[in-house]
C-alpha cells in the first residue's frame, strides 16, 4: 500500500509527468523547427488521462519481473516516465516524433532500451501482450524460467472495439494465466466520439464471461466518501446514470452552472443532491463531480492490489478517467487530436509548478522526489539469450516419386521430431493441424494446455492422438488468424524478452493469410521471428473454389517487410527453406518464413539432382531448371524464350518448353523458389536474377506464371531489361478439375506455349 508520507510526493511525480508529456507535444509541434511545417501531434489529451495511472505502475508498483504493454496514445507519459526514472535523457524527449528519435507509439523495434512490448495497433499490442504471458508459461511448463513475471496491459476504453480482442479472450488458455492484467483507461471518448454508454456494462460483464477477474474502479476517495452521506445514493444514481457526453458537458460548464445541472433532473430539484452537496463551495463543486478513481493514486493502488491478490487466472481493472486530466483540453468532445496553444501551455507551466526556460528539468537531486524514485526497484530489464539451439542441415529424409510440399512439410516436421532441436520447436495453428500435414508432429509431441486435461477418445483408435497436457509443444487455437499471428509474435519474442529461445511455427490455410494480415504485419514489427505455413495456395485446391483459392498472397508475401516469402516447388526444397529458416531463428538472425505450400503431388524426378549449388541456388531465390542452350536441335538463330516459374506449375514449364522445342522455340526454365529474395536482391550490386542468365541471352523475353496473382512475378521483365507476359490467376478462383481451371486462368502449359509464341513473334 501507499504509504500516507509518500502521496505527497507521487502528487508531485504526477504533475511532473503532466508537464513533461504535455510539453514534449506543445515543443515538438510549435517550438522545434519544422523543414516542411507539417503537423507533428501527440495526442497530449489521450496522454494526461494515463498520467495517474503511469505515475502508480513506474513509482510505486511495478517491479523488476514485469513487463508493460502501454497504451499507444499514451507514450509521451511513457517516456516521460522512462525519463524520471533515468531510462532516457531528458535530451531524448526533444526529439519525440524525429527521425531517429522516440516513436510515435512504443516500439521495441525502434526503442528496445525502455519499451517492453511494442504496442500502436489498436488491440494488437495487448492481445500480443497477453499471448506472451502464454509463451512464458509454456516455457516455465517446458523446464525455463517462468520469465517476466507478471504482464501488464494498459489500453483504451475504444481499444475494446476491436474484433480481434474479443477473439483473443475467447480462447480457453488465456483464462489459466494468473499473471496478466489489463487495465483500461475508461476515458469515455474515442477518436471522433463519446464511447457509446452501453459499453459500461457490457465491456466487464464480456470480461466475467471470458473467466476474467473484474474491478471497477469507478469513482475517487473523496466522491465515493460523499456517496457515504445522507443523499449520496442519490448523488451516486444520477452521475452513474448519465450519459458520457452529459457528463463531459457538466465538467466543462462555469462553476456556477455545474450545481444546477447536476441537481435538476426533468425540470425538478433533486432535495437529496442539493442537500449532500449544500456544504460543497461552486468553485469546488468541477473537481469534486471530476474525482474519478483513474485519477485517484490511492485508489488506484488498492485496485492494483486486489487484481493481483490471487493468481488464479487474469484480471482486468477498469480505471475511469478524464481525457484531457488537468489541461484545458479536459473533456472537450474534440479533444482527441486538439493541441494547447502557446498561451495555454504557458499557463499550465506556472499552475504545474515548472520554470520557464527551464521546461525539461526533472527533480533536483536533494529533492524528496528524487530520493523516492531512487529508492525504487529497477524496472524491467531483459536477459540476455545465452542458450544454443543446433538446427541440422539436413535431415535424410526420402519423399515419395509424386509427392506435394504440403507433405513435405510435414515429413520435415516429423523427422524434426527425432532431433534435440525438436525440444524449443513449438507448432500453432487456427484449428487447421491436421489438414496442414501436423498429425505426425502432434503424435509426437502432444498438445499443449497449461493444464492436463482427460482424452476420452484415447481408448479408441485416432489418426491423431489429441492429447493435452502442459508438455505438449502443439497450440491449438479456434478458428482466429488474428490470435494465430499474435501468438506466434509472442513465442517469437520470447528470446528478446525472456532470454529463452522458441522456434514457432504455424500453419493456416493460405486464403486465409489476409485475415490475419493486421496481426501478422503487427508481429513482425514488434521483432518477432517465426515460420508461417500456409497450405493449400491457389487454385490447385480445385474443388473448393471462391475464397478458398488464394489468389494475392504472393504478393503479400513480397510487400510484407521482415519476412521471406518462399514457394518451393519439390519436396527437398521444403526441407531446405525450413531448416535453413530454423536456423535463422535459432540464432536470433534474419527473418521470419513465410512458405507457401501446395497439396498437387509433383513428379519429383523433374528436380535437380541434389547437390549444395542446388541448396544455395534453392536458398538465394531460384535456380535453372531447364537450360535450353543445350538442346541439340539449337542453332545461333534460333528463337529463344526464359520461362521463370513459382511452385506447382513447375510442370507445366518444363512441359511447355519441351512443346516449344519442337516448334523450334528454345525456353529455358527457371524455377523461383523466393520471388521476394529476388526482388530484394536487385538492390545489391551482383543481384541473383542477373546471375540467373547468360552474357548470351540477355535480349531473350520471359514469360512468368505462378499459381496467384500475375504481378507477383512482374518485375522479372522489367528487372532483365526485356518483355514480359506476366501469367497468374488474376481473378476470384472457382470450383473444378485442376487442369480446367487451369486452362481458364491462362497458366496451364499450352498458356504458357502461346505467351512464348508471341513474345518471339510466331502467329
């Protein structure tokens, strides 16, 4: 508990922080020279309603243990924490919003010497947050160490409109962590608008449902003591019953209007609130109505005490607060992206006790303050990564003559099994394992649950022995490609934040990559490394059709920043990316996989022979497969033509240049295992593309073709400096047989046959 001597001084903290992360916003929009005059913002209404709350967590509660998913609006209270505490110089926080400088919303990328967990994405960050609560007890389940310790979570009331929270707290797990806690800053105003008021009772009541430990922390000491009185019930009813945006209007009314608002309900005098409010002055009567437990420190510390008093599963504080707290912008319905002008900073400065000139100084050293904070036990730091993981090169495996790289895939998974690396490799998916070739894996290793639960269908014979217990190194998650990601960016930090290393992989069906696109592009920012397979692709799924056909993922593959897209096209290929992807991770280098994997069987006899140029070529982005120069019917004059190829339509390739040959038209095949490396490696000064052709055929044009869609290999043309027919599914995908829905997409071989006639100008 707070101690009655120190609240005086964590006052002091708070308007310290007010000050500073009001005046990092007001300097860095009007006082720092612009080059292009640019509004920088800084939300410094979103930012002064955390100030109590980061006051109690960064002096007084949090310890070395644990982590911090802060609300993004609020960082420059943030960092103006980061500064008191001696984290960050007060030269730093000049720079907020500055190339180089302290981003806009946390970021562990970006800041990693004061931020915890990178949040910005509204939901994202603490759904993230909360899964890395899940991969430190899984580690703590596995023989590690149950590290952080405890995971907080600070957000928005408006946060909660997202979908993917709610997806998040539906899933089974998280009611067994005992180690999160979530507090949200009822605020009550969103970007444009006053949070609908039907989310007071229904946000804790989704809570309860989800097995969550609620506390509402409503209202301050000294209202809460005035509820107490004769006629406080009634106060208490009509502040609990009015509307948000009555509320915010009587909080910016005159004083001397603020007692006739409050007391006259449909015309008449309420007796009962003209009576316990009889003895409170018009002047006082604002703060008194304002006095909500977001803002009261010592409420605030009994709450953060009760959430944390049991472990039994996560808790959630609902914390009222004033957007605006203690500025002129307070509750303002425009307040969101609303800045103080010079006059009203100047104003504030004198009433929070700041020097002008002297506008970033912090406590003097002699001060109270300063001894209090210095007292303070160390916030969180992260271990460093000291463990080894060996991934092998290669694994011996043998594939079928007809095999496809989905079960490739899981082939490689199961002899993976066999090996010690095996031991940090944890697998994820959306409730799609066994259809993503993981059956093998799970037989193995068992599904994960912080708790063992009974089988009733192990007395019987399975093709998958759905076991849970807290050994297990499968995930199983519902149908929810937002939690797929976020979980998989969690276990992807745990040697970032932990000090331990896991080697996630997850699987989804491919269409579906785009559902999950937010809280993918969310895990990658964040630092997270991590493989993602994605099976079945294209319209080789035949039968399904429509959406079950992924058509731009290619492409996303490609934009998509930290992450490799790869599509092998033979089963050893697989193997390779995978392994040598594992690796990576293992290791705390390069970037996350994305392998996008087919379930059409191809005829293995038309790879390479294996060979470490093949892997190299194989890792790098591609390699030759047909070389048309050697074709004994070739002469000087001969038209010539490159077919470059992504996956399954490797056979239709090298079919279409066998019919070319004959008609005298000599194409050569290249098969791109990672269109992405390609296009990336143009930038480098021997690319891999251009090592790819001969000094002899540089004039020679390319057809392209991929199952997806066509620009995914579009910039091979325009990078060889020759024409191109881009071939691709470029429209929504259809139920069918694989060769008629090839045939009508344009990318079955005699397609291919007829781009190559007309780039080399047959009729």
């Amino acid at each position: 508990m707070i101690a009655t001597e120190d609240v005086p001084i964590l006052r002091s903290i708070e308007r310290k922080l007010l000050w500073l992360s009001t005046w990092m916003v007001h300097h860095a929009n009007f006082v720092r020279p612009s080059a292009d005059g640019t509004k920088v913002g800084g939300h410094q209404a979103s930012s002064s309603s955390v100030v109590t709350l980061v006051t109690a967590l960064y002096f007084h509660w949090l310890r070395p243990g644990d982590v911090v998913a802060t609300k993004a609006h609020g960082s420059p209270a943030f960092y103006a924490a980061q500064c008191l505490r001696g984290r960050l110089p007060a030269g730093a926080l000049r720079e907020l919003r500055t190339f180089g400088g302290l981003q806009a919303y946390p970021s562990r990328r970006k800041n990693p010497e004061i931020v915890d967990l990178s949040t910005g994405s509204m939901g994202l960050g603490a759904v993230q947050a909360t899964f890395g609560a899940l991969a430190a007890r899984y580690l703590a389940d596995h023989g590690g160490r149950a590290f952080p310790e405890r995971f907080v979570v600070m957000v928005g009331d408006a946060e909660l409109d997202e979908g993917n929270v709610w997806e998040a707290l539906l899933e089974e797990t998280v009611a067994e962590l005992g180690h999160v806690l979530w507090i949200v800053d009822v605020n009550r105003q969103s970007l444009d608008r006053v949070v609908p008021d039907v989310r007071r009772a229904q946000l804790p009541a989704m809570f309860r449902a989800a097995g969550w430990r609620v506390i509402e922390l409503r209202w301050g000491t000294r209202l809460r003591e005035r509820f107490g009185r004769r006629g406080g019930a009634a106060l208490r009813r009509r502040l609990e019953a009015m509307p948000g945006g009555e509320y915010h209007r009587l909080l910016r009314l005159p004083p001397s209007a603020v007692r006739k608002a409050l007391v006259t309900t449909h015309g008449d005098v309420d007796p009962a609130i003209d009576r316990v409010l009889a003895d409170v002055a018009d002047d006082d009567l604002p703060a008194l109505l304002a006095d909500v437990g977001g803002h009261d420190l010592v409420a605030i510390d009994a709450a953060l005490a009760e959430a944390t008093r049991e472990a039994s599963g996560p808790a959630v504080i609902f914390a009222d607060t004033i957007k605006g707290f203690g500025t002129p912008l307070a509750a303002d319905p425009l307040n969101h992206t609303t800045l103080l002008s010079t006059a009203q900073v100047e104003t504030l400065r004198d009433a929070l006790g700041a020097r002008s000139g002297d506008e970033w100084a912090g406590f003097a050293e002699s001060s109270a303050e300063a001894r209090y904070i210095a007292r303070l036990p160390a916030l969180f730091q992260a271990p460093p990564a000291s463990d080894r993981i060996e991934i092998p090169m290669t694994i011996g495996e043998a594939y079928p003559p007809e095999s496809s790289t989905q079960e490739a895939f899981g082939r490689v998974l199961g002899a993976l099994a066999r090996t010690p690396a095996a031991d940090r490799i944890v697998t994820v998916s959306a409730d799609v394992a066994v259809t993503t070739h993981l059956a093998g894996w799970i037989n193995r290793k068992g599904v994960y649950f912080p708790r063992a639960k009974p089988s009733h269908a192990l007395d019987t014979p399975q093709a998958v022995a759905w076991k849970e217990s807290p050994a297990g190194q499968h995930i199983e998650l519902g149908i929810a490609e937002h939690n797929l990601f976020l979980v998989l960016g969690a276990l992807g930090l745990a040697r970032e934040v932990s000090g331990q290393t896991l080697i996630p992989i997850g699987t989804l069906y491919d269409p579906f990559v785009p559902r999950g696109l937010d809280a993918l592009y969310h895990a990658l920012y964040s630092g997270a490394r991590f493989v993602v397979a994605a099976t079945p692709s294209g319209v080789s799924l035949s039968p399904e059709g429509g959406a079950h056909q992924s058509v731009i993922t290619p492409g996303i593959g490609i934009a998509v920043p930290a992450i490799t897209y790869a599509e092998p096209a033979f089963a050893l290929e697989v193997e390779w990316l995978l392994l040598d992807a594992l690796a990576r991770i293992a290791g705390g280098s390069g970037e996350s996989l994305y392998l996008r994997l087919s379930t059409r069987p191809i005829d293995q006899r038309l790879a390479p022979a294996p060979s470490d140029a093949y892997r190299d070529a194989v890792l790098q982005g591609g390699y030759r497969l047909v070389d048309a120069r050697t074709h004994p019917d070739r002469d000087a004059e001969a038209d010539a033509v490159h077919l470059f190829v992504t996956g399954v339509l490797a056979p239709e390739a090298v079919d279409a240049s066998r019919r070319l040959a004959a008609e005298g038209i000599f194409a050569s095949v290249f098969v791109v295992t990672s269109a992405d490396r390609l296009y990336r490696d143009l930038r480098m000064p021997r690319p891999r593309l251009l090592s790819l052709i001969g000094a002899d055929e540089e004039d020679v044009p390319v057809v392209s073709a991929l199952d997806g869609h066509s620009h995914a290999l579009a910039f091979l043309g325009g990078a060889l400096g020759v024409p191109q027919w881009a071939l691709g599914v470029d429209d929504f995908g259809q139920s069918g047989a694989r060769g008629d829905l090839y045939r009508h997409y344009g990318i079955d071989a005699g397609a291919i046959v007829r781009a190559a006639r007309t780039l080399a100008g047959r009729p």
